[in-house]
C-alpha cells in the first residue's frame, strides 16, 4: 500500500461506503440517510492524511424524477455539516444525474474526475484513491491510474478475490481501511 500524505487525493463514493446504500432504491431525502457504522469517524481520520477529500456519484434517481437537484443539495449540506461537525471535511461534491449508462459523467466514466481537476488543478490521479463498492467505482478509478479500494457493503456485488487487476485492497468498511492506514 502507498503511502497516503497531504499531495493525495480522496475520491469516494457516497452510497454504501459513507451511508447505507438502500437496496434497489435511492436515498430521497436526509431522514432516509444513514451513515455507515463508523464512517463518520473515518472521516475525521482521513481529513488528517489526504490533502482533497472529494465525492463522486451517481445519482440517477434525479434522472428518473425522484428527486431534485435543489433536494439532493439539501441532503449533500446536512452530510457534510455532520462530517464537519465530527472533525471531517469534504471539499466538493460531484454527482451524475444521468440515465444513460454511457453518459460521460456517470460512473465507471470518468467525467466527474475531470470536474474535480478542473476545480483542484493540483489534483494527481496517480496519487489520487478511489473507494467505492461497485465495479464501477474500481474502472472509473483504475482507468485514471489511481489506487482503488473495495468497500464491502452487503449491497455489493460478490466480494472479489484479490489480487483482481481493477482492485488494489478490500475493506469490510470504510472505517476499516482508515484505521489500516492511520
Ligand atoms: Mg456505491
């Protein structure tokens, strides 16, 4: 494993590795969000090493009008009002609306990594980590040269074997793989 410091980037997927992904539904509102056992704590562990701590998801239900924009913004401010109350940081939010699974901002594209160095232009991809708990999140990750890390939510597909050439690590938890590294 690398050795993370403050010239790395954190991306991470939101459902399923900082909240509880609903299975075969969407988090529609903040009452329905639930933080993963002990991501908040990571959180704060993980402010400490990485230099940006950026979000990237997909979000299609704002494509099939199950929520708004304004609404997931609301949901995205109470997140991080927590994280921050709880000693973590999260400096951008990327999300892809989009229906179409070839879209270039929908995950595994690699669209909303682009936005984020857009934004950060000290952003490294190969000094950047993916966490997240689908395939997807591992090729946007992998295609970009990052260090991908595999969260093993129950939603998840069937925990890989390792060594797999899209995945780097496994972790049963985000909170696990922060105390690996701290
Ligand atoms: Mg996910």
């Amino acid at each position: 494993m690398p050795v993370f410091h403050k010239q790395w980037t954190l991306f991470l997927d939101r459902d399923g590795v900082i909240n509880v992904e609903k299975k075969e539904s969407y988090v529609l509102s903040w009452d329905e969000f639930v933080f993963a056992p002990g991501a908040l704590e990571a959180l704060g562990m993980l402010n400490e090493v990485f230099g940006h701590i950026v979000v990237v998801t997909n979000q299609r239900c704002i494509g099939k009008g199950l929520l708004t924009v304004q609404q997931l913004d609301d949901i995205h401010r109470c997140m991080v009002k927590t994280i921050e109350t709880h000693g973590g940081r999260i400096d951008r939010i990327y999300f892809c609306p989009d229906l179409d699974d070839d879209s270039p901002c929908r995950k595994p594209q690699t669209g909303m990594a682009w936005q984020a160095r857009r934004d950060f232009p000290d952003i490294q991809f190969h000094r950047s980590v993916m966490v997240g708990n689908h395939f997807s999140d591992m090729m946007f990750g992998k295609q970009l040269g990052m260090y991908t890390v595999w969260i093993g939510s129950d939603t998840c597909e069937e925990m890989p074997q390792l060594p797999h050439p899209l995945i780097d690590a496994c972790y049963p938890s985000l909170y696990d793989w922060a105390k690996a590294i701290g």
